[in-house]
C-alpha cells in the first residue's frame, strides 16, 4: 500500500456537505416536541425535510437505547 507523505495530507481539506451543528440538531428536537410541522422546521433551521427527520430519528433512537 502506497503511503502518503505527512505534508500532503495535511494539506487535504475536508469536501462534502458540512455537518449540521449540535446546537441546530437540539432546536430541532424542541421544534419537533412543540408539535411544529416538518417542512416549518426545516425552513427555520436552514435543512432539508430528510435532516429534519434522520435527526428525530436519531434522537428517538438514542432516547430508546437509555430506557
């Protein structure tokens, strides 16, 4: 497997999408719990109806995992 030099992968920057903020992903979750609609969320928060929903997804998810 080729190696690749220190100073060269130093130099990549990440490329993608940038990550939704945590600060973001609570207002969501908020928003969500007072009964606000999906694509009102979304237009708030600057995401998409999909991140609006993985993100409540998740966050169920996690709530189940403590229980």
């Amino acid at each position: 497997m080729c190696e690749i030099p220190k100073a060269a992968s130093e130099r990549r920057t990440r490329t993608g999408r940038p990550r939704i903020k945590q600060a973001t992903r609570e207002v969501v979750i908020r928003l969500y719990n007072e009964d606000m609609l999906i694509k009102d969320i979304a237009t708030a928060c600057g995401i998409s109806n999909s991140s609006v929903f993985r993100i409540v997804r998740e966050a169920r998810a996690k709530l189940n995992k403590k229980e």
